[in-house]
C-alpha cells in the first residue's frame, strides 16, 4: 500500500494534472513491480548501516543511466503540453536499493550500489534525482558475467524504512530532502511541478505526490527491467528508461495525499516501468 503527505509546490494542496491515459487497468501478472521477496533471491539486510563493508571488491562497475520517459518522449523539466494543458514536473526524485542480477544456472547476485570512486554508497541506496545529471547515474559493482536478468527496488530496505533519520547520513538524513514531517518511514518517491492557471496567484498552479509504504516495514517495490540483462565488464554505460506516465497520471484533481497513494499503488501494478534503450 502506497502512503503520501506533505506539501506541494508553492504551498498548494490539490491541483490538476492532464491525464496520461496510462492510469490503473487490472493488476499485472508479472511480478515486475512485487512487494514480495522470491525464494531464491538474496534477503534485505537485517541493518541499514551508514558505511556497509564491501562485498564485490575489485569486480567491474557497470553504469546505468536513468532515463525519464513522459508520454514516448524523454523527460524535460521545462514547460511541455500534454493534452492540450501546459504542464512542468522539475521534481522526480526516488530511492534505488537491492538490485539482484540473474544469470543461467547460478545463484542470484546482490549488486553493489558504489559511487564514482567505486566506494559503496552509504546504506546501500541511491536517490535519482532527475534534475541533478550525478545523480542520475546508477552504478553497480558485481562479479563478471553475463547476467539475462536485473531487478531493482524502488524504495527502502525494512531497515533503511523504519530508521532514525537523525542517525543517518546523506541521502537518509534531512539533507536528502526525503523525510516525512512525522516518524513514519520516509519519502520514496517524489514528484513535484506546476500546471499554468491564470486564475492561480503567479500564474500557475502547484502539483504533488509522495509516496511512501505502509507500515514502513513493507518491503520496497521490485521492477524486472525489460529488454535482457546486463554483462559486466561493460564496454560502454548502458541507459535504462523510465516511464513516468503512472507516476504524474496519479496526480489529476486529488489532493496530494490521495495523489501519493495513488501513485504507490499504480506503481504496484506496474510492469513496464524500466526499459532497456536498444543499443544504437
């Protein structure tokens, strides 16, 4: 179940945004966006730890870029019309934890998230922000092969989900601007942005949803990416697509809250969130 709260841009509390006709439908047979935990693939960690020691030291790093995709086209925090609307979503901001590599006849491996210097990022997430090129960046640290399946999480490990932020460190802490205003898990995903309204002071309309998971023991999200795998060592970084469509769709006319909901549960549903680019 997804959760939501806090405010929206410029302080407004519901607005509109144009439907993207990519909303709810029946809930999908993969498990690409499960909750659940397959048997075979390695458990979350029992602790969230600032600094986690390495696992897969001296093995290839691959990069994976995050690219946003809003209706077939990529992401842009500029003004863009959508059905006849004049819309900009500036924020898209989300936790990645837990990506597990599969490969023929071997166990599943669990993946580090390192940074550019190769050292693991501290309690083994990664906050996408969309505006920040750094951060847009996924790098994975894992033995050599040639893997025909990842998965990631969108979200936080049970751990990482019910700590202190105040005993955290940067993405986990106030600083990483994903905190709720009460104890309650933390922000997992968040998109913030405006709509043109003449009728709005400035001219233009706030819109929001954060989501978040409750209660938060609730494991994060799992999402297959479609299009094969990922083999390391790399040759060259490797863009993965991101279609945002369920993620704004949850926002036309509902109060932020609702709209954070919303968002958690069509993701829930979602099995086509991460694409492969084709190799060009």
């Amino acid at each position: 179940m997804g959760g939501a709260a806090g405010g929206t841009a410029d302080g407004a509390t519901d607005s509109a945004v144009a439907e993207t006709g990519s909303g709810g439908g029946p809930a999908a047979t993969s498990d690409a966006a499960s909750a659940s935990q397959p048997p075979d693939e390695p458990a979350f960690p029992a602790r969230c730890d600032s600094a986690p020691a390495p696992r897969h030291e001296g093995a290839p790093i691959a990069e994976v870029r995050i690219s946003p995709q809003l209706l077939g086209r990529p992401w842009t925090p500029d003004w863009t019309s959508i059905a006849g609307r004049r819309l900009r979503f500036p924020i898209v901001r989300f936790f990645v934890t837990h990506a597990v590599l599969r490969r023929r006849g071997a166990e599943p491996v669990l993946a580090e998230i390192v940074d550019g210097a190769g050292k693991v990022a501290p309690h083994g997430v990664h906050l996408f922000d969309a505006e920040d090129p750094l951060a847009t960046t996924l790098r994975l640290r894992a033995p050599a092969a040639v893997y025909e399946e990842i998965a990631l999480r969108i979200g936080l490990s049970p751990a990482c989900n019910t700590g202190d932020p105040s005993r955290a460190v940067h993405p986990l802490n106030a600083d990483g601007g994903m905190t709720w205003t009460w104890v309650l898990g933390y922000v997992l995903v968040k998109v913030e942005g405006f709509e043109e309204d003449k009728a709005a002071p400035g001219g233009r309309r706030g819109l929001a949803a954060h989501g978040g998971r409750y209660p938060p023991s609730t494991p994060p999200l799992r999402f297959v990416a479609r299009g094969g795998g990922l083999t390391l060592p790399a040759t060259a970084p490797r863009t993965l697509l991101m279609r945002l469509d369920d993620l704004v769709s949850s926002i036309d006319g509902k109060p932020d809250v609702v709209a954070g909901f919303e968002m958690m549960e069509r993701l829930e549903r979602a099995d086509d969130l991460f694409t492969w680019q084709a190799a060009r």
